[in-house]
C-alpha cells in the first residue's frame, strides 16, 4: 500500500496530471538557458570526471549591443583557451603552438533552445523541483529519500556559494539519453552545479563553480587571450557556411527515439555540389552533430571516443567518413552514425566496404 | 566527507580503549545524528536523547564493528533503528521508511525544523550562520576555494592540491587561514 | 594559542597531520581548554557551511552528556586481543580527560593495530596498465568546437572539453574497430529500456 501510495505521489509531480509543477520546473529551464545565454557573468569552476578534474575560469560578456564574447580559460595543464565572438570561435593551444579558427556561421542558434522545443523535451524527461518532493503531511524525508530524480544531500549544496539553490532532477525516459542534476542559483536561474548521470544513475561527470559573478559588467579585457602568438601556426577550418537549409543529402535511417533534425550545414563553394555536411539532431535537451566528410580520413579515430560527458562514435561508410558526437551515452552516438545515409544514389550498407 | 581512514583511525583508537577518541567522533557526527533523528522525532528535545542513546548505542557495539562499511553509515542505520524503536515504545506509528541506501551519507535530508519548536539556541544558530557565511563570501579567492573543496566537496589535500595546482603544503596553509580567518568573526560570538 | 598549534588543529580535522606531530597535539589538548573550544569552532564552521548546523547543539552539552554516560562503560569486552592492551597503555600516557585530545590519532599510523582486525589488508597491488598513445586528435577538437557553436545547449560544456583536452584523453581510450568490420546492428534489435516515471 505504501509502495502504490508513493508511486501515485511521483506520478502526479512527473505526469501531465502534475502538469503545474512540471511548467515550474520547466520554467526554471528556460529560466537557466537565458542566464548562461544572455547574462554578464564570470568565475572559476572546477571539471571532474572519472579520476580527474579541471579547474577553468570563464568570462561570459554581453555587450549593449547584444554581442555575445566569451572566453574560457583552462587553469591547468597548458592553458588552452577559447574566445568565441561574432567573428567565430579561436581556440588558443599553447601545447601544440597553434590557434584553431571556426569562423562564424551567421545561422548558428544564438539561444539555447529548450523552449522551442518543450514539448520534444517533455517526451522525452522529467523533471523535478526536489524542493516540491514532499510528502502530504508536508515533510520531505521519505519521499525525497526514495525519489530516485531527486538527488541526495541535497541540503547541503543549497547554500553553495553563499547563494540559494534550487535543485531540479532530470531524468532521461530511456538509456539513450543522460539524466542530469542541476543546482539553479533561486535568484538568477544560473547553474551552479551541474551533475550528468548515466543510465545506471552514476554521476559521470561534474561542473561546480567556486567563484561567480553574475550580473556585474565584465571589462573587454577579461575576454580577450593574453597568450602570446606570434610563433603560433593559425589553423583555419576549410568550413564555409552555406545559407541555412533543411535539404540534407544525408539522412539518419534510424535514430533513438525522440531525437530529430534541428540543423544543416554544408561545407563547400556550392550548395549542388557534393559536399561535407554537419547535421544537429536534438531531443529537446541534449544535441548529437553528425559530421560527413567525403575522401581520405579527416583524422578520426574509428569507434568510440569517450569525452567525459559526451561521446562520438565515428564510421567509414562507403567513401565517407560519420561522426556522430553529443551529450549523450555511447549507444545513441553509435546507432546515428551507423545508419547515416546518403539520400541519393545507391545506398549504403551499415557495413562499410 | 572525511575518507574512511580518518574515522577508522578513530575507531580503532576506541576498540583499543581510548573513550576520547569517541568523544571526537561525536562532535564531528553531532549535527548530522541529531538531524537525521529529528526526521522521525520531531522535537528537538527529544532528539537530542534519542541521538544520545543512539551514540552510546554505538560505543557499546563498537567491538563489532570490522570497518567493513565506513562508520557514518554504520552509525547511520544504529540511530534510524534507535530512533523507530523510541516511536514504538512511545506508542507512535512510526514513519514507515524502508530505505535500503548503498550510501546513506548521500541522502541526508535536513529536517524542516519549525521556528516554534526550536527557540532554543536559534537565534544564536542564525548568528553563527550568518557570521560563517559572511565570512567565507569575504576570504580571497584561494583561500575560498580551498576551504570550500574541503568542507562542502570533501576533497583531501592532495586532491585539492592537483585541482588548484599547488603543493600539498599550500593547501594546508590555505585552508588553516581560511578558518582562522572564519574564526576571528565566530569567536567572539561564542566566548 | 600559537598559530603552529591552531595549524595542527586544522590538519587534524581533515585528519593529515603527521604521527610525529599528532603525539604533542594530543597532549596539549588533554589539558588545554583553549585547543578544543577552537578545534569545536573549526567543526561548526564546516557545519554550517554544509547547511547541517543543528542550533540546539551550540551550547556544547551533547558531547558532554556522551561523554559521561560512556565514562562508566567498560571498554572494551573481556576476550580481546593483546595488541589492544598495548594501545590502552599508549593512550593512558597522553591524558584521556579531554573531549577532543584523540582528534590527532587521526593521523597515527596504522602500524601498532592488528591487521587482520582493520579490515584493510588484502588490499592488494596496483595493477600497472601500459597502452599506446594514438596521435591526439585535432579532428575532435574541431567537432567539439563546431558542435558548441551549433548547440547552444552544449556550448559551455563542449568547450569546456577542447580547453581541458578531452580529446587527447579520449584518443587513449578509444575503442577503435578495424574498418571491414564495421556491422550495425538491425534496428528492430535495439530496445531503448523505458524508464517509468
């Protein structure tokens, strides 16, 4: 009786008959992916995942304009940096001597899009405010305890910083997609802590801050490299965005469900032409690029490539090299690159020849 | 979160006679033990007894204890028992959890304690937090991070070492001046 | 009270002091108030900064009421081993009238305590493990730093993989399959396992 009054309890916060706590909840999504988009902030934040951790700093400047510069700096190793700014994206090695160049692609989603796509997001997670799991007499303990979307010792992480937090659950409906905890400072929805969780709910990696500012102007200076790059070799991406469009001439036979085509674009002088190709698939939340490229290997290791919270699982098929990379586990990188397709032509077998 | 040797170390100076080494570990698990028991207990009275008897409870099983767990969620599960056992014999249904936990150290929930039922050193709990709290938020920033990957990560010194990439000997002072820079503002409010 | 002995309070907290400095700590904490009331304040502070202040307990009573209700029991029961009785007599040499003098054991050795009864032997050796290293991949790196600027969502994060070299150590990781045998399994035999709310 217990076990079924307490299932009717997560129900009713997860089911679109708890429809009102989960629109709060998802209230504090959109609110979070406005604060990381389009809000002043800076800090330091430290990177675990397996045995290892990073500490970076980040400096996220929005000018009266509306230009979005960041630059995020590695404290460790070699002190890489990236600074994106509406000239593109510069990645700063001074362990290779060399600058990588993306340059900007006037079609690149400026916004994080959770909220176009709410209703693919909620097929596919639920989410849960872990400050509304209580039970009917108002206590949390139990419930919260056995809740398995709302993380433990919570408590304690709820004056990080000296700030208020938030803590919302996210779960994944299924094993391709990762489940997340985020910790939401109360008063500007910034992610203080975030944990990504795996199909077992193993936390596999973590962000915390330790330093934040948000809100307060941060000078240009902070967002400019001050590395020295005069013996620097300067690599430019051969990639040149075309005009927006939805034809792809590639096609993913099957894909994990709840994920779909968000974005295309070619690489080349002419959009007829047989090109490279980079296709985002979303599921309302997490993001998979797919990366066609046609010739020799571009210099991808075949399989699967851990990168901590993200994978990408790369393919020969046919003449071409896939890559399919997102924040999402190593079984749904593998299914799209796998079944990637040209539309045109003969069609690929899975097995490469 | 202490790693395990820290309080086997203790635990074993315990097995080998040394009750103040108990003493030490009921300072550091105080708080927590009170708290947890506050969840079936309620009031704050109460509790502290009934965390007290889980506590001597412990000490008196303590021969039994082979370090097979860490201590915490062995004392955990004596004082969630002691705490049940109170409700039944004070003829309260007690709450009828069943929570079977690999780590209880990571589920504690703090209890909703209501104002009213606590007067009784609250308002020198709210001074004592604000104090802290103001004066972590005013420690320069090295000293910041360190103590906090210590107290709220729970990270050891040589962990801390790598990830603010300085020696061990550093993460020492760091955290030793940042607690005594927390110290001058919480000592006078508490001598 | 010296800064060296505060030092050593809070190395004994995190339990990382030295054995060779825990011995003199304990002492003085036998038989300086001044010591534990600051080692008590280094507790609290934690405490609070893990939101797990309990109010009531400020007046500092409940570890004393502990405390002395455990100072009548015997400890420990008939029938122990020797190497305990070693231990007691260690111990009763430093002074045992302090609440917290035992906080510098934290950091003694294991070496005067039975083994078997730590539960820690058998822990065995480290098993070194060597692999080759493949050429780090630049490719990677560019697809992390494409995808950022493509999903919003994932900005942060994926360059937070290009600066911290995510690729590199994802190169010694990898499962690389040989090309010919690259079969994808057939769509209707993979399952996504539903997870019910």
């Amino acid at each position: 009786m217990r076990q079924f009054w307490l299932m009717c309890f997560c129900l009713a916060i997860s089911h679109p008959g708890g429809l009102r706590a989960e629109d709060a909840s998802r209230g504090w999504m959109e609110r979070m992916a406005t604060a990381v988009d389009s809000s002043n902030y800076q800090g330091a934040y430290i990177r675990m995942h397996e045995d290892e951790m990073e500490t970076l700093e980040i400096f996220h400047r929005v000018d009266d304009s509306g230009e979005v510069t960041v630059r995020l700096v590695s404290l460790d190793g070699a002190g890489r940096e990236i600074v994106s700014d509406s000239e593109g994206v510069k990645c700063y090695m001074p362990d290779k001597k060399s600058v990588l160049v993306e340059r900007a692609d006037p079609n690149a989603p400026l916004r994080s899009h959770i909220g176009r796509f709410s209703g693919q997001f909620s097929s596919n997670y639920r989410v849960v405010d872990c400050d509304q799991c209580k039970s009917s007499d108002g206590r949390m303990g139990q419930d919260a305890e056995s809740c398995e979307r709302c993380m433990p010792g919570k408590n304690a992480e709820q004056r990080m910083l000296s700030m208020d937090t938030v803590m919302l659950a996210i779960t994944p409906v299924d094993d391709y997609r990762y489940g997340y905890r985020l910790w939401l400072d109360r008063a500007s929805a910034f992610p203080i802590k975030t944990q990504v969780l795996n199909e077992k709910g193993e936390v596999i990696e973590q962000v915390r801050f330790t330093r934040l500012i948000i809100g307060k102007t941060v000078a240009a200076s902070s967002v400019q490299s001050a590395i020295d790059t005069s013996d620097y070799e300067w690599v430019y991406s051969e990639q040149k965005h075309m005009p927006e469009t939805d034809t792809s001439r590639w096609r993913a036979a099957v894909l994990p469900p709840g994920f779909m085509l968000t974005r295309v674009s070619h690489d080349g002088d002419e959009p007829e032409a047989k090109s490279d190709e980079h296709l985002v698939f979303s599921d309302g939340m997490a993001s998979v690029s797919v990366f066609v490229e046609q010739g020799e290997n571009p210099g991808v290791k075949l399989g699967l490539s851990r990168l901590g919270g993200a994978n990408a699982y790369s393919a020969h098929k046919g003449g071409y090299y896939v890559t399919a990379m997102g924040e999402v586990p190593p079984a749904a990188v593998e299914m799209i690159a796998r079944h990637m397709e040209p539309l045109e032509g003969p069609q690929l077998p899975a097995t490469s020849e | 979160m202490a790693g395990r040797a820290d309080d086997w170390q203790l635990v074993q100076r315990v097995q080998g006679g040394d009750k103040t080494a108990f003493d030490v570990l009921v300072l550091k698990y105080q708080h927590k033990i009170v708290k947890l028991v506050m969840r079936y207990v309620q009031d704050p009275s109460e509790s502290q007894d009934v965390a007290q008897e889980a506590f001597i409870k412990a000490y008196k099983a303590l021969p039994n204890f082979r370090g097979e767990s860490a201590f915490y969620t062995w004392l955990y599960r004596i004082a969630i028992n002691t705490a049940k056992n109170y409700l039944v014999a004070r003829k309260r249904r007690p709450l009828d959890y069943d929570v079977d936990l690999q780590d209880p150290t990571q589920y504690e929930m703090q209890a909703r304690v209501s104002e009213v039922a606590t007067p009784e050193g609250h308002a020198l709990g709210e001074e004592v937090r604000e104090v802290v709290v103001e004066a972590v938020e005013k420690l320069p920033e090295d000293l910041r991070m360190a103590i906090i990957l210590r107290e709220i990560e729970g990270m050891s010194y040589e962990e801390i070492a790598q990830a603010m990439d300085c020696p061990v000997g550093t993460v020492r002072s760091r955290i030793f001046r940042a607690r005594e820079a927390i110290d001058s503002r919480l000592r006078p409010l508490l001598d | 009270m010296s800064d060296s002995v505060n030092k050593q309070l809070s190395s004994c907290l995190d339990g990382e002091l030295p054995l060779e400095e825990a011995a003199m700590l304990m002492k003085r904490l036998g038989r300086d108030s001044r010591s534990r009331a600051a080692l008590t304040r280094y507790i609290l502070m934690g405490e609070v900064m893990r939101d797990g202040l309990v109010p009531g307990l400020l007046n500092g009573n409940f570890a004393q009421r502990v405390s002395e209700e455990i100072s009548s029991e015997e400890f420990p029961p008939s029938g122990r081993s020797s190497w305990r009785g070693k231990v007691q007599k260690l111990v009763a040499g430093a002074g045992v009238a302090a609440a917290v003098a035992a906080v510098a054991l934290v950091s003694l050795q294991t070496a005067i305590v039975d083994p078997d009864q730590t539960g820690l032997s058998g822990q065995g050796n480290v098993e070194t493990i060597s692999y080759t290293v493949p050429e780090p991949p630049d490719r990677l790196n560019s697809y992390l730093v494409r995808h950022g600027t493509q999903a919003a969502m994932a900005r942060n994060s994926s360059w937070t993989r290009v600066v911290t070299d995510e690729a590199s150590d994802a190169a010694e990781r990898s499962q690389g399959v040989p090309e010919i045998d690259d079969v994808a399994p057939e769509p209707e035999a993979v399952n996504a396992k539903k997870v019910t709310p």
